[in-house]
C-alpha cells in the first residue's frame, strides 16, 4: 500500500475525482488497490466535500462510499472437504491416487484468502463467504501479527488458511466469547483494526495459487521462507493414517488451536490435477472428522421413553460406539417428527454426534435401513393407546402411568433438592402406592419406609428429614419451577418471582403482564399460565401439607435469574420439522435465550430447519461468520440447556 502524496488536500475536484475512478479500477477491476481502505475512504470524504455531485459519487451509490465489509470475488471457489468418519472410507479415498499423503490438523478457524500483488504487497483479504464471493476484511487480516504485509516481490498470488484464535489467548479473555471459532470471526469482521489487532488473531497457511509446486510439501516450504506460518505438516504412507489421526486425536487437549479434524491430502501436484475437484470439494483432499465428535454407526432399535409431561420419546439404539471417550449405544431422536423428516429406519447407517459433553444425537442417515420404524400403539410403561399427535406420539392415561409418576416425581425432588430419592426408590415407591403425586412426599413415615428391602432405619430416618427440612422453607421460584408445568424452567420461574414476589400474585397473573416480562412471548405466557392453572389442585394440596413457599426478595434491578442460554441469540429459517418455531423461540426464551429478529453480526446462530429452503438468511449469516446449527443440532443443544435449566 502506499501512502497518499503529502499535498492531496490541496487537489481539486477534477483530480481527486481522476483519483477515486483510478482507485477504484484498481480495486475492483485489477483487484489491486494501491491505497489503505482508510485513505480511500478519506478522498471520497474529500471529493464529497468540494463536489457532491461528482459524477464518479453518484455511480458509486451511498452503499459503495466505502469498502470495508464489501464483497469480494474469488478468483477460485473456495470449497469445502469431503469427510470420512473411519479409516476403511480413508483408505478407499487414497486408493484413488499414487504417492504420499500430507498430513495436517484441520482447524477450527475462519477460513482466508489473502491476495499479494507482483510487487509483494497484501492487496485485498476475503473470508469464505458462499465459496464465490467473500467479505472484505483486508484491514483486519493486515494487522495479524503472522501475516505478512509486504511478501518478496515476484508475480501476483493468493495465500489460503485459517485465520484463528490460540486458545492461550481464548483463556485470556475467558468469559469473553463462546468459543475461540466465534471470537475469531467476530475479531476478522471488526469495523475498527486496532479493536481487532487486540484480539490477538492469526493465520495458518495452507495453500499457495499463482507460484508453479511439484508437492505440497514443497508450498509449505516456499510459505515458509516467505514470512508465512504453515500449518504443521507431515508426510505419511497409507498404512500410517490411522496411528497420524490418533496422535492428532491424543493431542487434541494440548494443542494451542482447536481442532475438529485432521485433513489428507495427496502430495503430488499432478496426482492432484489429474483428480480434480467436484462443486463442492475437491477429490485430492479430505477431512477425517475426530471421532470425540462424531461417528458412523448402525441404528439397530428404537425404544421410547415416557417424559413427565406424557411424551414419548424415541430413543435410538446403536451399535456401540465411541464418542468424546465414551461409548455410546442410546443417541437422542428428539421425536417422532424428527424419525419421519430423516426417513429413518432400522439397519440404517447413521452418524451419532456428540458436541461439548451434550446427549448424543442423531446427526445424519449416511445411508437407509430396511425396515420400518412405527410409532408406538400403547404406552410401553402403562400400556394405555398411544396417540400420534403431529410431530409428537402421547400416552393417553392423563398422567395415569408409572413412569410419568416417577418423572414428575424426580423433577419435583431434585428442583426442591430433597436428597435421597433417586429413579431406583422412586420406581419402587411408586410401584408399591406409597408415591403417587409430589404431596405424598410429605406424608412419608420412617416405620412404612422400613418396610422396604435395603431400606434401614437410618436411611429411613434421613430420608423423612430430608422431607422436613424442604418443607420449612422453598423460595418461590425453586417452586414453581419443581411443578413441572412446561416452558417453567429456572429462567422463567426466576423472572416470575422476581416479578410478581408471592405465590398469590403469581397465582393472579394474567397473560397481558406476563407478555411483557422479559424473556416472555405470547405463546409462552399462554402456556405457562394455563399449566399453572392445570396445577392448581397440586399447588393447594402443598400448601395444605404445610410447605411454605418463602416470597422473593431479589433486589428489584436484579433483572431476569440467568439460563442456561443467556447472551445468546437464536434466529430461525427454513420450516422446523419437528415443532412450530413458535414453540422454538419460546423454548429458547425460557432458557434465557433471545429470539432474535434478523441476521446480524450480534446473532449467536442461524438454526436452519430440516424442510423447506433456507434463502437468503442463510447466505447473509454465511457471509458475516455466524454459526449455523441444522436443526438437530439445534434440538440437541436446546435439550441439553433444558436438561441445565
Ligand atoms: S485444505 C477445499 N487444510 O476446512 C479446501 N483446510 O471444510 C481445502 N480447514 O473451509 C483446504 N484446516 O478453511 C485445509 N489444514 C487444513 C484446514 C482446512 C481447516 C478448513 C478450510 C475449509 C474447511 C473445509
């Protein structure tokens, strides 16, 4: 770049126009700008100034004034990897070509190009994008610490990598940012330089266009002696991938990058053109995914589990298989909807994943089963007709049913905390008539306790303790949230009390007040109150055994008790297939979640729903870096925030 000549202030508008249009050929004809963005952006200020009506302005559109965040064409796609998830699938990839592989760590970062004129000088710096055109974001690639400005002089070229954030860094601004990918694409898109100069980024190259290679070994070599930081690389037959991959796999935790991946690639250049690309990937390269992750498995059976609220749940049973360290055989399908939007059947080959210690789930069908899953006709545990009721099977005892007992029950005991009452005496008390609702908690004797096996007098005597002890005194919000009425989980039951202070009041809420709390939307506030109302008799029968529900004393300007979801922002396109995205805002809502009203650089995710089209949101959030979760994912991290709540 060069500096703009000590006298430019003096120039009129006939020159400082002459200099924008050359400015600007340079930029978007040639691709090559000569100037900063900054001293760019001063002579259009300038011309602005001495000639409004310059003709080269009114071209250029109010939009176009300035350059920053503006888009930029690749001059090659930028693709994506083709996955594999096991070393059969690896191996038959590399059965394709002759020679070495390279082996490198594949990144969590946001992906770069970065462009040098003939004189060696960094010209523009784009993010991904959609693959054909990319955001502008050479101010902020400029002030990386790892990435040259100024590279020998020799013939026009382009440098790809990863930009990202060392997690030595990321544990430095701890409680910051989510996670050091967002954070490093948050810093790329920053307005100001120097706010994202302080972040602390950098580049990972690993790739070259425009300089003639035999291997790829030798590019690393060339980005090396010319000021780049390669990605670490190293050359293996095929009968050492696996043990490569598990290094990676086995580093994974010391690694100052994070990774999800390690990347093969066939080192010999021709070998590489002889393959080519597809539109989406190219065929000389692929990511072998961590398996922490994600990984390949057989669906072999659905079982389906009562929920408290009547629910059934389809459970998919899979062959065992390791995920995060731990072997998995129950994945989560969210529900029946999910079961029927993946045409999912049994035999099939699926890829179980398993994201920051969340339920495992279903990620992907690779490939069909051959036979059919249908849902249940009756409650596997009260035996009462099932109904299909859109997205969702039901048991139709009206709460009736031993495991819907054990489920209120359980959530009743850990919300209020009474210790001692796991799954295995809540099934047996259930069973024998001593439980039937959360009261019967409270009419528990010693001398009926010790009528069970294994139960002896101390266990007994600690156990009815306990009881006594919860009784005393339940803060409001502990309380309305062990109730169990759904959409009432931590978050909402802290603003309620906050809000409202007593029982009574909130007994009296009506929905116009409840709309518009915090964190509250319609449906929500419908659903709410008309659970509280459906537990009316619940909640007089407590009160008349004597639990005293102590009022709220939150300080007033405390605002809404924090969930599981706070801070973050959700925003949905495309139709969820397995609820209406009503219920999904209200359900993000309720963990402390935003629904959010558009795509912006603030947005935590785009969730994109499994049918329908995704458009244009899904383009714009590409563009700006903001995560995109499809919808089981997002099902996945919803459930494991309720399971938080
Ligand atoms: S090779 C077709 N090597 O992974 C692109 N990519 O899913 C081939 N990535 O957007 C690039 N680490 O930004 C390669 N060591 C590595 C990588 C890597 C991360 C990213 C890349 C691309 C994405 C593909």
């Amino acid at each position: 770049m060069q500096p703009l000549p000590s006298n430019w202030e003096t120039w009129d508008a006939d020159r400082l126009e002459a200099e924008v249009r050359g400015h600007n050929a340079r930029y978007w004809d040639d691709a090559a700008p000569t100037i900063s963005d900054y001293d760019y952006d001063r002579l259009v200020e300038r011309l602005k100034a001495v000639n409004p009506n310059a003709a080269v302005l009114q071209a250029m559109g109010p939009s176009d004034a300035t350059r920053a965040g503006n888009a930029v064409t690749h001059q090659n796609p930028m693709l994506s990897l083709d996955k594999a998830y096991d070393e059969d699938a690896l191996l038959k990839w590399a059965d394709k070509f002759e020679g070495l592989l390279v082996m490198t760590p594949k990144i969590d970062g946001v992906a770069c190009s970065i462009r040098y004129d003939a004189t060696g000088h960094l010209v523009v710096a784009a993010t991904r994008g959609n693959g054909i055109t990319g955001e502008d974001i050479t101010a902020n690639v400029m002030r990386i610490a790892n990435v040259p400005t100024q590279i020998e002089a020799g013939q026009a070229l382009e440098v790809r990598g990863e930009v990202y954030l060392p997690m030595a860094r990321f544990r430095e601004l701890e409680g910051q940012f989510a996670n050091p990918r967002n954070t490093a694409a948050g810093a790329l898109k920053q307005k100001d330089p120097d706010k994202s100069a302080q972040v602390g980024l950098r580049f990972f190259l690993y790739d070259v266009y425009g300089v003639e290679f035999d291997t790829e070994i030798h590019k690393f070599e060339w980005a090396a002696a010319h000021g780049f930081s390669p990605v670490e690389h190293e050359l293996v037959r095929r009968d050492q991938v696996q043990e490569g991959y598990e290094r990676y796999v086995a580093r994974r935790a010391d690694l100052d990058f994070e990774i999800d991946g390690v990347v093969f690639k066939a080192d010999d250049l021709d070998e590489q053109r002889r393959l080519g690309a597809t539109a989406h990937h190219p065929r000389y390269a692929i990511a072998y995914k961590l398996q922490g992750d994600s990984a390949p498995t057989i669906l072999e059976d659905v079982e389906w589990s009562v929920s408290r609220n009547g629910v059934l749940t389809p459970v998919g049973i899979v062959a065992p298989v390791k995920l995060s360290g731990a072997v998995v055989t129950r994945i989560s399908l969210a529900n029946w909807g999910l079961v029927k939007a993946k045409g999912l059947s049994l035999g099939a080959e699926v890829v179980a994943m398993r994201r920051g210690g969340v339920i495992p789930y279903l990620e992907a069908v690779v490939k069909p089963g051959d036979r059919e899953i249908h849902p249940p006709s009756n409650c596997p545990a009260c035996d009462s007709p099932a109904e299909v009721d859109g997205d969702f099977v039901r048991c139709t005892s009206g709460g009736d049913c031993g495991a819907q007992r054990i489920g209120v029950l359980s959530h009743f005991a850990k919300a209020l905390e009474i210790e001692g009452f796991g799954e295995i005496w809540l099934t047996t008390l259930v069973s024998a008539g001593v439980l039937h609702d959360p009261v019967d908690f409270f009419a528990l004797k010693a001398e009926r306790l010790t009528q069970f096996d294994r139960m002896g007098e101390t266990l007994a005597n600690k156990l009815v303790a306990e009881v006594e002890k919860v009784k005393a005194g339940v803060p409001l919000a502990t309380f309305l949230k062990a109730l169990g009425v759904p959409g009432l989980g931590k978050t909402a039951s802290g603003t309620l009390a906050a809000h409202y202070r007593t029982l009574e009041a909130v007994r009296a809420a009506t929905p116009e007040q409840v709309v518009a709390l915090p964190k509250f939307g319609e449906l929500l506030a419908a659903q709410v109150l008309e659970g509280l109302a459906a537990k009316a008799d619940l909640i007089d029968r407590l009160l008349a055994v004597g639990v005293v529900v102590q009022p709220d004393e939150t300080p007033a300007d405390a605002g809404p008790t924090d969930g599981p979801l706070n801070g973050q922002s959700f925003l949905f396109t495309a139709t969820l297939a397995a609820m209406k995205r009503g219920d999904a805002q209200d359900r993000v809502k309720a963990l402390g979640g935003e629904a959010a009203a558009g795509v912006s650089k603030k947005l935590t995710y785009l969730v994109v729903g499994a049918e329908g089209k995704a458009g244009s949101k899904l383009t714009k959030a590409e563009k700006m870096g903001v995560k995109v979760l499809q919808e089981d994912e997002f099902i996945a991290l919803l459930e494991a925030a309720e399971a938080e709540a």
